[in-house]
C-alpha cells in the first residue's frame, strides 16, 4: 500500500512563479500519492488560476500572516506526510520525495533543509545573508539548538508531527519555531543541505522589520522550556 503526503505552499501574488512551483513537484511516484495545497492570502493576481490549472487544491485565508497560513494548512492535513514550499521557485520541489525517502530510511519524525550550503550565488542578497546568519545564531544560543539555517522554510514530516509542537507565532517567527519545537520536544529531527534559487518574482521580506521581530520571538519563545 502507498503512502500520502500534502505539499502545502502559503501565497501571496505569486502568479508569475506558483506554476512552476508545481510543476517541479513530482507527482507519478509509484508509492507515493501527492497533494498539492496552497494557502492564498486573498492574492490580487492570476495566483489562484495557475494553481489550480496544475491541480491544486487552494484555500483562501483573509488572515495575514506567513504563520498563520501554514496553521491553516496543517488543519487541513489528511495524509501520512507532509512538505512544505514557497510559492517562488527557489526551493528544490523536485527533491521532495527524495527527503521524505531520507527521513523514512533513517527513522525520522521531522527533516527541515538548509539552503546556505548549496546556495546559487545569487539565490539571497548580502543583507539577507547576514541576516539569516544571526537568526540562526540566536536560535541555536537561546534554545540550544545546533542548525545552520533556522529561516529555511522546506520541511518533510510526519503529519502526526502536527500535534505534538506547540506553535504560537501567526507570522515570519512560525519558521524558527517549528524548528526550535521539532527539536527540543524529543522528535527525531535532523537538518540536511539541499539547493536554493533565486527567486521569480519580487521578494516579499521586509529585512529589517521581520529580522527584528524574528530576534525578539526568539527571546519570548524561551519562556515555553
């Protein structure tokens, strides 16, 4: 019998580069039965078209927030596994069944994917860079952690991986949290490295503003261990 998993994709005015997202997300492996679902928040372009035209589900939520999006997905969750993408072609889609192979042959509940180690060169501006570098840094000293790359937002799990963090931010910090929850609640979580590409589209960051309420989630989050 063949296993399920639901690749969830929050949106925001990602009609020019949701499509090929899809696209490169297999879907004729033989074991594996794949979904597609992408949170939209109320996006003003072709979005929702071009991603249902590839056969996705898409579910509208008014709320905004990054966090929030992705909350609103696992709800919605009915398979064994799940994965995660953004909508702008820069994660490796493509190599989603072979994490999950990974996280299955090496009996793991949860496998996020550095993107730093095999970065195109200009996949992140410098800004972003450092950035990236000093979230990663004050996760990993503040909730001793040892992971390169807290941002990542590529992730395979189990989905009864759901229901055991406890994930508090609606925002950009829901990132860093699951993390910090995969791999301080005892589940068997490991980072690996994977591709990353410059994105199609325009960047949808606010450096500053969300690299410091990043930093200060990271502070408030210590009261929950």
């Amino acid at each position: 019998m063949g296993m399920s998993l639901t690749v969830i994709i929050p949106t925001l005015n990602e009609g020019e580069s949701i499509g090929p997202t899809i696209d490169q997300i297999p879907r004729d492996v033989p074991w594996l039965d794949v979904k597609v679902l992408v949170i939209d928040g109320n996006s003003t372009d072709n979005t929702v078209e071009e991603a249902e035209k590839r056969g996705a589900k898409v579910v509208n939520e008014p709320r905004k927030g990054y966090g929030r999006a992705y909350k609103t997905g696992f709800s919605l969750v009915d398979t064994d596994f799940v994965a995660t993408l953004d909508g702008d072609t820069t994660y490796p889609a493509d190599k989603i069944p072979h994490v999950l192979a990974f996280l299955l042959n090496n009996n793991l509940d949860f496998v996020t994917c550095n993107r730093l180690d095999r970065m195109d060169r200009n996949a992140m501006s410098m800004t972003h860079k450092i950035g990236n570098w000093g979230l990663t840094f004050g996760t990993n000293l503040f909730h001793g952690i040892n992971i390169r790359d807290s941002q990542s937002g590529m992730w395979v799990f189990k989905r009864e991986v759901i229901g055991k963090v406890n994930l508090t931010s609606d925002g950009m910090p829901l990132s860093e949290e699951f993390k910090i929850e995969a791999f301080r609640r005892g589940l068997r979580a490991i980072e690996i490295p994977v591709p990353f590409h410059s994105r199609v589209g325009d960047v949808k960051l606010n450096t500053w503003e969300d690299g410091v309420r990043n930093l200060w989630f990271l502070v408030t989050k210590m009261r929950d261990f």
